[in-house]
C-alpha cells in the first residue's frame, strides 16, 4: 500500500467516525397531579430521585446513544418509578410513554393526572 493510500484511508475513516452524532434519549415528567410526585431514576447501578411541583415539567433522564443505527424502544432504559400519595407505581413500560422528537432525538414525556 503506498504512502497516500494509507493517507487517504485514515483521512476516510476518520470523516466517516466523525459523521456519527447518535441519539439523544430524554425522558421528561409533566407532574398535571394536585401534590407534589417522587420520580426515582436507574441506570447503570445509579439512582436519582427527583421531586416535581404540581404544573412542573422535568427531565428525569437524559442520555447519548452513539451507535450507527437507531436503538429499538425496548432496548432504551425504563427504570423508573413514581411515588403518587405513598403508592409506588412502576413506569417501566414503554407504552405507557408519549413518544415526542425525531428519529434522532428520542425523546418520551409521561403526564400525571388527578
């Protein structure tokens, strides 16, 4: 292989890696409940518990997918729970989700209601 070859299949590789951007996943809570809600977050062996106000709309995950095709709705993370008046309800069911964004930013909201 000669000198610019080589160049030129680095200088390749290096422009296709770069095109890769991923997939932003986001899950946001809008709290339309009279009392206040616990959301309780998991991943990767972390938990994050966030508390959201009647009329708050909060991001309770946010990650970066860098892969070269889209993950499939089963294989995001849904460990997450909601703590509603001392009854613990579980949110791991995707379908439970309202699907929102494009097929780059996979982003998914829940609503409380009374």
């Amino acid at each position: 292989m000669t000198k610019y070859s080589r160049i030129l299949l680095i200088v390749s590789l290096v422009v296709l890696t770069s095109c890769i951007k991923g997939y932003n996943h986001e899950k946001r809570v809008t709290n339309n409940f009279r009392e206040p809600i616990e959301i309780i977050t998991g991943c990767c062996d972390q938990k994050e518990s966030y508390t959201i106000q009647p009329g708050e709309n909060v991001v309770v995950f946010a990650c970066v997918y860098q892969q070269l095709s889209q993950p499939k709705i089963e294989d995001l993370n849904w460990n997450i729970e909601m703590i509603r008046e001392g009854q613990l309800f579980a949110l791991s069911n995707p379908d439970q989700w309202t699907k929102e964004g494009t097929d780059k930013d996979l982003k998914f909201i829940y609503v409380v209601n009374e």
